[in-house]
C-alpha cells in the first residue's frame, strides 16, 4: 500500500545517502596514504576470484602432471627421475610465470585472456611432448617452452607492466630466460649424454632465478607496498597443489582398476588413500590458515607469492615421485619394494612435509613439530 511505498523510499533513500557519505569517507581517508598504498588496499578489499579461464587454462597442466608421472614410471631409475625433476622445471615455470602475470594484470582483460589462451595452445604441444623430450622429440618439448617464455615475457609482461619497478623486473627475468635458452636449445640438438647435462644446466638456472628473484648487478627487487593480489596467487596455488594430489588420485585408481582385486591391493590401495589423505589434511586443516593470515597482514604480498611459488615446485616433484611409488606399489602388493621405490614413497611424502616446514618458518618464525616429527617418522621407516 501507500505506507509500505514510503517506507520503501525512505529505505532506498537512506541506502543510497549511506553509500554515498561511504565514498566521501572513503576518499577523505584514502587520500592522506600515497597512491602505492591505496591501491594495495584496494588490492586487499577486492580480492578477485579466480576466473573460468584460469580454470580452463589449468586443465592443460592437468595433463602435463600426468605426462610427467608416466614418464617417471617408464624410467624408474635415478636417471629417470632427475629427468622429470628437469622436464617438471621447465613446465611449472611456464605455469607460475604465466599465473603470476595474469594475476598482476587481471584474467578479464582481453589481452590477457588472448595470452593466457596463447600459452594453453603452445603449452599442450610443449607437453605432448614430455615423454618423448629426451629421446626422439627433444626440440617439440623446448621450443613451445621457450617460445612462451621469451615471447609471453617480451611481447606481454614488459609492454604491460603497471609500474615501472615491474617493468625493469620484466627486464631482467627476459635477460635471465635468454641467458638459459642456450642450453636448452644446445641440449636438444645433442646426443641424449650431453642433452641430460646440458638441460640440467639450464633447468639450474631457471630456478636459481626464480627462487633468488632474478638478481641483476646493481639492481635487487624491492616489492614492498607494491599492488598486487597475493590472495588470488595463493588460490591459484591451492589449485595446482590439488591438481598435483588429483594425480595421486589418478595413478592410484588407474593402479587398483588395473589389479587383480584381492586382500593385498585392497591393504594397499587403502594405505596409499591414508597417505594422500594425510597430506591433504596436513595443509588444508592446519596451514592453510597460517598461509592466508600471513597474506592479509603482510605488507609485501609479492614476496610471499614468490616463496609460495618456490616452495610449490618442491611439493609437485614429491607428488609426482609419490603417484609413481603408489602405483607400483599397488599393481604389486607382494613383492619387495626396491630401494628406489622405497625412497620415492617415502621421499615424496617427506618433501612434501619439509617445504611446509620451510614455509610455516617463514609465515609464523616457528617450526611446527608435528610436521617435523612426521618427516622423522617417514625417515624411521
């Protein structure tokens, strides 16, 4: 009726005046900080969610984890895994770099969407490639990396860069891709000898890079008070770690399908859940929460982006090492577990552990003992 009219007009009226009296605060408070920190508040109270397409671009490193837990099981030596833990440096790179541009810039910019589209493209031949990079289709693994390295740095990060300490930081992570091409292109046109050396030179340098941040002479990266959404970093974070533990899954069920179904592979596909359960629990029921607290109170969001970065390469390699060991270990319950086998099961799993240690040390200054007395544990057995 005419009552409940008015009274729905005074409600939008005083809706409407609320929000604007918000604003003129908003501007009165905002405008005694610098722009830097403006914008790195803005940053905090509008976190983005991550878009489809990151989602969708995801989906090809799907396969790229795959690839890489085939590649190990058809090589189970240590020649084989210090291979894949090259072949794993060249593909995450390709993925953190990526992800890291795009939450600078924002997944909804239409450049951006075209880069991130570019990178799947290129990025699924790079990683049809994994199984065979070092034997017969060594350039069909580099070149597609290299070409979105170089080409996604150059023609994307640098002309985009919002400020001008990124953009000089842009420069100088082309400069350190440069300087590692080298081998990687010397690499895939040697023999499979000189190849393994010589990419292992090149996937050093690569991570020296990326964990030191690029130092350059006379130049070292300040990135505090510097805009940047370090929370949608870190859920893109938590969704490759579950695409990693999604291998797990993957090789496990692949593994007891595969298997004649007794009391054993049932002992042991249960014991490899428990694992996987374990490690999931171990950082989405107690660090998780640590990691995201450290992310609202720290004023250098891209520092705390960068380790979590370094320190989830580390605990894709021990998955990967670990999909493989339950694998095997599955499709043969009642055989002895070599040496290496018994170092992938449980090397993995102590990998994982370690890097949280490392990185809880860093979010909280104390080491949390119960990750260290289950990496004793894993050790004792």
């Amino acid at each position: 009726g005419p009552s409940s009219s008015r009274h729905s007009k005074r409600y939008v009226g005083a809706r409407a005046l609320s929000s604007r009296r918000h604003a003129v605060a908003s501007r009165v408070v905002l405008g005694r900080f610098p722009d830097v920190i403006i914008e790195q508040l803005q940053q905090r109270l509008f976190s983005r969610a991550v878009a489809p397409l990151e989602l969708f671009f995801d989906l090809v490193f799907v396969f790229a984890i795959g690839q890489l837990s085939h590649y190990l099981t058809e090589n189970l030596n240590w020649r084989g895994l210090a291979e894949t833990l090259v072949l794993l440096v060249g593909v995450f790179g390709v993925w953190s770099y990526t992800s890291f541009e795009v939450t600078l810039a924002h997944a909804r910019r239409a450049h951006v969407q075209r880069v991130m589209l570019a990178v799947m493209a290129i990025g699924l031949f790079m990683n049809a490639a994994i199984t065979h990079a070092f034997d017969d289709r060594p350039l069909a693994f580099v070149f597609p990396m290299l070409l979105i390295q170089i080409g996604r740095t150059a023609l994307s990060a640098i002309p985009s860069a919002p400020t001008p300490l990124l953009r000089k930081q842009y420069t100088i992570v082309l400069r350190w891709q440069l300087l590692s091409a080298p081998l990687w292109i010397a690499g895939a046109l040697a023999d499979s000898e000189a190849r393994f050396w010589l990419w292992v030179a090149a996937a050093t340098l690569d991570l020296a890079g990326t964990w030191l941040a690029h130092p350059w002479p006379g130049r070292k990266l300040m990135s505090q008070h510097v805009a940047f959404d370090g929370e949608h970093m870190l859920e893109r974070l938590r969704l490759f770690l579950i695409i990693a533990l999604g291998e797990v899954v993957l090789t496990s069920g692949r593994a007891i399908a595969g298997a004649q179904v007794d009391w054993m592979v049932f002992m042991s596909g249960a014991f490899a859940l428990a694992i996987l359960v374990s490690l999931w629990a171990v950082y989405f029921s107690g660090s998780d929460r640590l990691v995201t607290d450290h992310f609202d109170r720290t004023n250098d969001q891209i520092l705390a982006a960068r380790l979590g970065i370094n320190g989830m390469v580390v605990i894709v390699a021990g998955l990967v090492t670990l999909a493989v060991a339950n694998e095997i270990a599955i499709a043969h319950p009642i055989e002895r577990p070599s040496p290496f086998l018994a170092v992938l099961m449980s090397g993995g799993a102590v990998a994982y552990l370690l890097t949280q240690v490392w990185y809880l040390r860093f979010v909280t200054g104390r080491i949390p003992r119960s990750r260290v007395a289950g990496v004793f544990a894993l050790v004792a057995a």
